[in-house]
C-alpha cells in the first residue's frame, strides 16, 4: 500500500482480555518496529523486526505483550491479560532494507496512524 | 541511558511568526538526531535530521542545527503558517541500534 496500516484505529475492551493489533507495513520495507505512546508522552520502543525475526525486543514491557511476523510483512502485537495500564496508542513503523538509504540504521521511520487501546 | 527533553506545550502564534521549539539530549557516543512532525489525523512523519556535530537539518523552510558542545537540536522557523499546526516530537538514535528515543512532544497551533 501506499503507507503504514494499522487496525484497528480504535479497540475498547476489559480488563483481562486479549487483544491483537494489526500492521501492515510499506511495501518492500523489510524493517518493522512498534512504539507504545501513552497521553502526553512521546514514543516509546517496543519491538524491532528485520523481516520475520524479532532482532531487538528489549522494549515489551512484560511477558504479556507479543509480537509476530511470519511472512516478513504483515505484523501482530497481542496483548494477553490487558489491563488499565495497556490503555495507549500503539503506533508501528516500517523503514527499508539495512544498507540502504533510508534504511533501519538510519533512523528514517515511515508510522501509521496507530491503533488506540481503551482498557476499561 | 538516552534521553531527550524538549519544550513544553502548548505554544501557540500568530501567521509569520518566529518558532523556535527547544530540544536538549542525553546519549552515550555520537547520536542522530531527528525531529519528527504529526499532523492532524496523520501518522508521525520525519520533518528533518542531523546526524554530526554541526550538521544541519532542514525542510519546509524548519532548521535545527546539532550542537554537541550544548547537547540541543533545537527547531526553528522564521515564518510560520497555518498548515504548520501539529505536535513536534524531537528524537535520537543511539550509535548502533535502531531504536529511535523520543521527547514529549510540542503542540504548535498557528492562528490567521
């Protein structure tokens, strides 16, 4: 496509639940990343893929949050046992290929518009 | 570990106005540093980047230049307009790693 996607852009759900978020990155674009941003905060790192391997995952904050990517392209986060805390907006992230302009190593990031999660 | 600090929001201007939206980091080694724009019901979008000591970024008429000895990357822009409105985030990048780190974000609102 001609951007990132995300789905959905919007999910509410209950304390406990699990919950998959979707992304679709920009076509040809090898790395992946996702970034948590809670209110009022910028940013923050989560998960990093070079095509179907997670190369850096030091940013999931605990054993509940998963990410998948088994075809190199399309991307899952899953929330397992949500909880209030969950509650932010889960942006992801394509870049191209390492050793190319433009690629992981050089910062140049293309988002989506992320998908909001209200745990209630 | 790395850190970024930027200007606190709202600012908000009038049409042709001066910006200027501070940045201040903290990183081991040679950082790149970013600022990164996000308009209205858009996704986060790279307005411009440096990447040593001294370079300077620059596009749509935005400029930050890299001041190692300051630690800053600081935005600015001689005449802002409307279509500038958005939240600016300020970022870097460690060395070696992909890992972009961002600041709060500053909310910019041009008034006619």
């Amino acid at each position: 496509g001609a951007g990132v996607s995300q789905t959905p852009s919007n999910k509410v759900t209950e304390k406990g639940k699990y919950v998959e978020l979707r992304c679709d990155p920009i076509s040809g674009h090898t790395a992946l990343y996702w970034y948590r941003q809670s209110l009022g905060q910028g940013p923050e790192f989560l998960i990093y893929f070079q095509g179907t391997g997670a190369a850096d995952d030091s940013g999931l904050p605990n054993d509940r949050f998963f990410a998948v990517r088994p075809e190199g392209s399309v991307s899952t986060l899953k929330i397992q046992r949500t909880e209030r805390g969950d509650s932010a907006m889960y942006l992801c992230a394509s870049s191209r290929s390492a050793g190319l302009a433009g690629g992981p190593g050089t910062g140049e990031l293309f988002f989506g518009e992320g998908s909001r999660l209200t745990v209630l | 570990g790395d850190s970024v600090t930027q200007m606190e929001g709202p600012v908000t201007l009038s049409e042709e106005a001066f910006l200027t939206i501070n940045c201040t980091y903290t990183a081991t080694g040679y950082p790149s540093l970013f600022w990164y724009v996000q308009y209205p019901g858009e996704g986060l979008q790279l307005l411009l980047k440096a990447t040593k000591a001294d370079d300077k970024g620059s596009n749509k008429g935005f400029e930050a230049t890299y001041r190692k000895e300051t630690t800053s990357f600081h935005l600015e822009k001689g005449s802002v307009q409307v279509s500038d409105s958005a939240v600016y985030f300020c970022a870097l990048k460690g060395g070696s790693n992909y890992k972009l780190t961002f600041g709060k974000g500053t909310l910019l609102t041009v008034n006619p």
